[in-house]
C-alpha cells in the first residue's frame, strides 16, 4: 500500500489529485470546528468537558459521523449524514417507483436525473435535521438537560430568538450543501469516493482523542489490550471485505456482419458482504427509536415501562439489546441484498448478450442458481456484519464503563474505514496501472 502511494506522488497528475483531496479535507475539518453565529462556543467546550465522553444519547453515531461537529453545532453539524440519508431513500425508492427505475436502467443521462433528486432531498433533510438539532440545544435536550448551566444557545442576547434559530438553521443547511459540493468534488477531480472519504476522515479525527480516554481512564494495561484487539478486528475485517464468491460465466461465439464477437470467458464476483455497511445503520437507526421515544416522557419519574425500556432495549450493554441489534442486522443484510441484486435481471442480460454459466440453461435456471449461491454466501455475510457491529457493546461490558458509547474502534465506524481505505488504494492502484500499460503499449 505504501509503495502504491508513494508511487502515485511520483505521477504529476496522481499527485495533483492527492494534494487536491488533501486540500478538500482540510476544508472541510476546519468547517466542522468552525461555530455557528449565535451558538456559544465556550459554553459547548465547558459541557463536553463537564460530560467527559459519556453517552449523549440518540446523537452518538451521527456525532461520530460528524468528527464530533454535531454536538458543537458548527458549520458542518450535520455533515455527510443527510446526504447519505437521501441517497439510502432513493435507492429503496428505486424499487417501487417506476419511474426512478427507468432512470436507473437510461444509464449516464438517468443517473444524472438521479443525483439531482438526491441533491434536493438532501437539502430538505438538512432543514428538517437543523430545525431539530436547533431546537434540542435550545431547550437543553441536546445533552438530555445535563448542561442547563451552559446554555449552547444564549438567550436575551438583544436579537429576536427567531432571527437567531432561523440563522442557525440556514447556516448549518448551507453546511449541508457545502459538505455535499466538496464531496462531489473530490470524486470528479480527487482521489476515492467523495462522500466515503468525508465520513472516513470524520471517523478518523476521532481515533486520537477517544483512544486517549480508554488510556486516561482505564490504565496501560487495557489500552494495550483494545489496539491488540483492534488490529485482530481490522485484519478479519479486511479479509472478509475482499472475499467474493466468481461465478464463472461463458460467452457463446457470435458472427456480426464480418466480424466475430464473444467465445470469451470471465466471472460474476459476489462478495460475501454483498450489502456494505448499509445493514448496520438501518439496525443501529431502529434500535434508536425507543430511546427517541422516551424524551416525550418525563424523565425525573420515569414509568416501570420507561424503565424497562432504557435497561434493557437503551442500554448497549444490556443482553437484550444486543440480541435485537444482532437479528435486526441479519434481517437488513438479507433485505438490502435482495432489493440490491436482482438475480432474474443479472440472468436476462446475460442471455441477451450470449452468456451462459457452464453446466445450467439460461434464463430462469440461471437466476434461480444465482439466488441459490447469494442466499447461501449472505448468511456468513450477515453473521460477520452481526459479530463486528457488537463488538464495541461487549467492549463497554469488559470495561465496565458507559464513557465509550461512541466508541470509534468497532462496528460501524471499522466497517467504514477499512471499506474506504481498501477502495481508494483499489483506484490508485488502477491509475497507476493505466499510466504503466500507457507506456508499455506506446
């Protein structure tokens, strides 16, 4: 990997590349510390420390995925998030809107159709997430009312409280937005996937400090120990990301005109983890809904049913939460792969254009094979994205404490970065071969 990189320095163009998504990224981490008009930043300083890393609540993966911009309401609170959150719903969408399956299936034009939808979406979600985000740091609930003495939005400042929440909610919009263009921009003129690489450098700013606590509070010993583990994690991780099952694929020998075409051979690869890191946010997003629910309630006198709730199904190192977040990902991996791939498509394609898989007929027995091997590949699928997503409860249990809630070592956030990381060396790599077989052919 890293003769890949230093390789794609000594390339004038890759450089340029690289310099320009470094330069992307520094932009953007300075827009996630930079504080919104009307927000006061000593106060927000003065809570986090007073609250030292304990669990915020329902704003735990969202701040993760922020780099810790959220809880601060600066610029870019709300990060890549909405974007992400608009691309999932278009793409389920997809599925039952004709519509948006016909311009999925008219190629760049559709797509593009697509991506502007995306864009609009995001934006009505960034105002909807900063009129909430808004209105929880207004009345102390950010912090589920456990910084009432530092106030994250003055009040009595001499400007009308509405100018002030309207400024807010556009500037953490126009964030939005802004965090979408400089995504865009480095996947046109960058290196990687613009939006992963955002949420991968988020997750990354948080490494240092969260990992910092594990060793104020917990000691050497336990410190050595979780980066022991992580690496463990990290190479299971890897391994598992890159295994594919190939289906080998045959193509008949076709006469056009005077030309001969096909007789060629290749493969369909499905990977075992067909469905990315999508099941786990789905999971994680449910399972955030009963503790949603218990902020209408009253929380100085909560309920026997409240309690149950916030012991068992709130708790992350509570048994019964475990056992749900690890079947709701089984059940997601399983659902987002089967609206994702479409065997009986993948099989009339490849009757049209002459394909075959040696030793079964084309059309339905093909797709009915294809399903075969996807169902029997996303189960240990389902179970590794299960076994990783709870590795950081199993964490708080072993360290007896609550202080990681967001603990950046596990689960989703590894999922994420290994899956950016091993993508974004795949293109360098790419490129770098082009170039080399661009002067071998000259």
């Amino acid at each position: 990997m890293l003769s890949a990189f230093l390789s794609a320095f000594r390339t004038p163009d890759l450089r340029k590349k690289l310099l320009f998504t470094v330069g992307i990224i520094a932009v953007y981490r300075l827009g996630a510390t930079l504080p919104s008009p009307g927000v006061s930043y000593g106060n927000v300083q003065k809570c986090l420390d007073s609250l030292q890393g304990q669990n915020t609540g329902v704003l735990n993966l969202l701040d993760l995925f922020s780099g810790g911009a959220l809880l601060q309401l600066s610029v870019f609170a709300l990060g890549i998030m909405p974007y992400i959150t608009a691309s999932i719903i278009l793409q389920l969408l997809t599925v039952v809107i004709p519509r948006l399956e016909q311009l999925r299936k008219e190629g760049q034009a559709g797509q593009a159709k697509i991506t502007q939808y995306t864009r609009y979406l995001t934006l009505g979600l960034g105002i909807l997430q900063s009129s909430a985000f808004v209105a929880l740091a207004r009345s102390g609930q950010l912090f589920q009312n456990r910084c009432d003495q530092f106030p994250i939005v003055p009040k009595g400042t001499g400007i009308p409280d509405w100018l002030t929440l309207g400024i807010l909610v556009m500037t953490m919009t126009a964030g939005t937005g802004m965090v979408m263009w400089l995504g865009e921009l480095i996947t046109d003129r960058g290196v990687g996937n613009g939006m992963s690489v955002l949420i991968f450098t988020s997750i990354a700013a948080r490494l240092p400090s969260e990992g910092w606590k594990i060793k104020t509070n917990e000691g050497w010993g336990k410190f050595a120990l979780v980066l022991a583990l992580v690496l463990v994690v990290i190479t299971a991780v890897c391994f598992i990301e890159q295994a594919q099952r190939r289906i080998p694929v045959q193509y008949a020998k076709r006469m056009i005109g005077r030309r001969m075409y096909g007789g060629t051979s290749t493969y369909i690869p499905l990977k075992v983890n067909q469905a990315g890191v999508i099941p786990v946010i789905f999971a994680s997003s449910l399972l955030y809904l009963p503790q949603l629910a218990l902020q209408f309630f009253d929380q100085t006198d909560p309920g026997k049913t409240q309690a149950w709730i916030q012991n068992n199904i709130v708790q992350a190192d509570a048994p019964l939460h475990i056992v749900i977040y690890f079947l709701l990902i089984i059940f997601f991996t399983y659902f987002y792969v089967s609206i994702t791939f479409n065997p009986t498509e993948v099989a009339d394609n490849m009757k049209k254009y002459g394909g075959f898989v040696p030793g079964i007929r084309p059309g339905k027995p093909t797709a009915d094979y294809l399903d075969f091997i996807l169902s029997r590949i996303t189960l240990p699928g389902a179970l590794y994205l299960g076994i990783v997503a709870v590795l950081p409860n199993f964490f708080f249990i072993w360290l007896n404490s609550q202080q990681f809630q967001n603990f950046p070592f596990g689960g989703t956030a590894v999922l994420i970065m290994v899956g950016v990381g091993l993508e974004t060396v795949k293109q360098i790599e790419s490129q770098l071969m082009q170039r080399n077989y661009e002067g071998f052919l000259r």
